[in-house]
C-alpha cells in the first residue's frame, strides 16, 4: 500500500484494488498503526471513494483532537499551582513524587521550605503569589511563602494522582 502519512499518531494508507474477476477497480483506505500494519480497511468504489475520504479523515482528526484535550487537562490537573511546570506525579507509602521545574522526577518524605525551593528552584516566585506569607499587619511579604498552604497543596495534588505501583511513575516527559 501507498502510505499517507496524516499526523505523528495517525497513519492512512490508500490503494488501489482490482478485481480480478469482474476488473473492477477499488481504492483502499486503512488505518495503520504505528508500523504501518492496517489495523482497519475499507474498500470502496473511486467515486464514493471522496466522501468515505473525508469521513475518515474528520474521524482522525476528532480522535486525535480528543486525545490531546485529555492530556492537557491531566497536565492541568496535576499542577500544583498555575504558570509553574511543576507537577506532581503520586504517592507511595511517605514519599511524594513531582516532576521538578527542571523535568526530573523528585521524592519529599519531609515537607519544608529548602525541598519545597529546591522543586520548584526558579520557578520558586510563583508560590510567593499563590502561597502568600503575611506580616502582623496583615500585608504580604514579598518574595515569601506559606510553607505549610504550599506543603497542603502539594500533598492534595498527589493525592488526587493516586498511589504509584512499584517501579512505575505515570507522569509528564519534557
């Protein structure tokens, strides 16, 4: 078969049929997989041939637009707080995994300030606006964070990933 290839994911294959009793002509339209093995053909007459095309097609492209939805909002879900690429993985026994605002994947048994900066390391001001630390007066200071809110809010968020099995850790690839 002719490959077309349609996205990174989705591959079409198109080609021509004949019958070789009738000499009828047909196309060939499949899905493949990521070989290029067809996973799902249909064969049709050229002139149906458009309509089925685009039917396919638009089949491909609302699979692989939901696709993408779905992971943008578990990404969103698992971040700790807005404009920051930290993200939280899971949870297994005392250790709490994120994804570090460098990519790597990091472990706290022990909340507190150091292991909070060092996840977060440049990123670090973002938690000063979400996490705000006030003084007597009741006015934020700037810079500085609430260690504990923070700490809550991280623990929630790995929470709600879930327990991690042994020797997996679902979570985002830079």
């Amino acid at each position: 078969m002719n490959h077309h290839q349609f996205d990174d994911t989705n591959r079409v294959a198109f080609d021509t049929v004949t019958n070789k009793d009738t000499g009828e002509v047909s196309l060939a339209v499949s899905i493949c997989d990521d070989l290029g093995e067809p996973t799902d053909t249909v064969y049709m007459h050229p002139a149906a041939a458009m309509s089925a095309m685009t039917a396919l097609m638009m089949r491909l492209v609302d699979a692989t637009r939901s696709a993408r939805k779905v992971a943008k909002l578990d990404a969103q879900r698992r971040r700790i707080v807005a404009n920051s690429t930290v993200e939280a993985l899971g949870v297994k026994d005392d250790c709490f995994y994120f994804c570090d605002s460098l990519g790597q994947v990091r472990t706290i048994t022990k909340f507190n300030q150091p292991k909070i900066v060092g996840i977060f390391m440049h990123e670090t001001p973002v938690l000063a606006s979400h996490f705000p630390m006030f003084d007597r007066d009741a006015q934020s200071i700037p810079g500085r964070f609430n260690v504990s809110a923070a700490a809550q809010a991280m623990i929630s968020a790995c929470a709600e990933c879930g327990v991690i099995a042994d020797g997996t850790i679902d979570g985002p690839v830079f």
